[in-house]
C-alpha cells in the first residue's frame, strides 16, 4: 500500500524528534531555510517538482526544544525555519538555493513582509561545504539580478526543532479554527493571512516574472 505524504511526514516528524535533527543527521537531499513564516514556506515549496516533505520547525537558537510561543515571544534565538527533503535525481540543491531566494525579501533584516523581529527573518542553514558553496553561489547570482543588497546570512546548520502537529501542513488542513475572519478553516485562514501580510505582492515587487510562488 503507497504510503501518503501525511504519514510520511509523521515518520519524518519522529526521526526528526530520535536524534534532534542535529548536524549529524543532515543529509545531502536535505536543506533547510528560514523564509519568514514557515507555513508560506512549506506551502511554496511542497508544490516544487521533486521536492516530497516539508518539515516546519525552528533552528538557529540556544534553546532546546523551543514552543512555538517561546519562539516568536523572541529570545531563544530561534528563526522559524523548515527542513526541504528533495530527490536529487528530480531537483538539485543549486535549483531549490534559486527558488528560495526568489520567493522572499532579501533585502529585508527585521523579519518578512508582515511579520517583524528576529524568529522570522531569513537564512540558509548549510550541513556540509558543498552547500556552502551552493548558497553562495545563489546569494551571489541573486544578488546581480535584483541590483540590491542581500541580507540573508549563510549559517552552520545545527539542531533542527520540528514544531507541533498544529502548525504542519497548516495551508492545507480543513480543520475549523476561529479566527478574526470567524469559524473558518485552516487553509482558508492561512489563504487570508498569507494575503494580508502582503507576501506575494512584495515578492512580485522585488523579482516580478522570477517570483516562482507568488500568487500561487
């Protein structure tokens, strides 16, 4: 029986909860960023040819096993972040980096878009050099593109902190919750604030007919 993406998230979600998804679990068709808010992330990058399971979390800080409000409440380091598992054969690191930097604000250090402070500002977390160079290599080209100055750092990864199940797959659940929109349900909200916050129209701003997601 073909196994679905919800249970192979949860296996991924224990895997990530055994070893602490430190440096020493990384792998090659693994990468992680920070691009503002995870859910916009992880929706982006869950529609990419080649990429299979998004994992929300958080990284960067000197807190283990950090909440969800301890993290945006701010200081425990953490950014919001998620970990991209890709199949190398369909897509490369080199192509995700080109995406990653097209799809956020760059040239933004105090968060993204709507959302202001440390946990959402962006980063790429590399496990090994060749991400390394991979990353500075994007950042590099994504730079000559836009004419601006790119702010986003390039980061050692560390311990990777997989967020509770409420918030995975967030843009996509049917679950009802209320909102300040009312009763409706998660994809709808996420919808509404991903619109609100001005993600998209920031993005096309910046890179126009490059911004992969925008609008998506």
């Amino acid at each position: 029986m073909p196994m679905t993406l919800q249970a192979f998230k949860s296996i991924t979600l224990m895997a990530a909860m055994a070893c602490g998804l430190s440096l020493s679990c990384a792998r090659a068709d693994q990468l992680t960023v920070a691009g503002g808010c995870f859910w916009c992330v992880e929706s982006d990058f869950e529609s990419v040819q080649g990429v299979g399971d998004v994992v929300s979390g958080f990284t960067g800080g000197t807190v283990a096993n950090p909440t969800y409000k301890q993290v945006v409440r701010g200081g425990t380091g953490h950014l919001e972040a998620v970990q991209i598992n890709f199949d190398e054969s369909q897509i490369s690191t080199d192509q995700i980096l080109h995406l990653f930097f097209r799809s956020i604000d760059a040239t933004d250090a105090g968060g993204q878009f709507c959302d202001r402070g440390h946990s959402y500002s962006t980063a790429v977390f590399v496990a090994n050099d060749a991400q390394r160079a991979a990353a500075e290599r994007a950042k590099a080209e994504a730079e000559a593109e836009l004419g601006q100055k790119i702010v986003t750092p390039i980061l050692p990864a560390g311990a990777f902190y997989a967020v509770d199940e409420y918030h995975q797959d967030y843009y996509k659940q049917s679950k009802k919750i209320l909102t300040r929109f009312g009763l409706i349900s998660k994809k709808d909200a996420y919808k509404r604030y991903r619109t609100a916050c001005g993600r998209d129209a920031r993005v096309q701003e910046l890179w126009g007919n490059a911004a992969p997601f925008a609008g998506s």
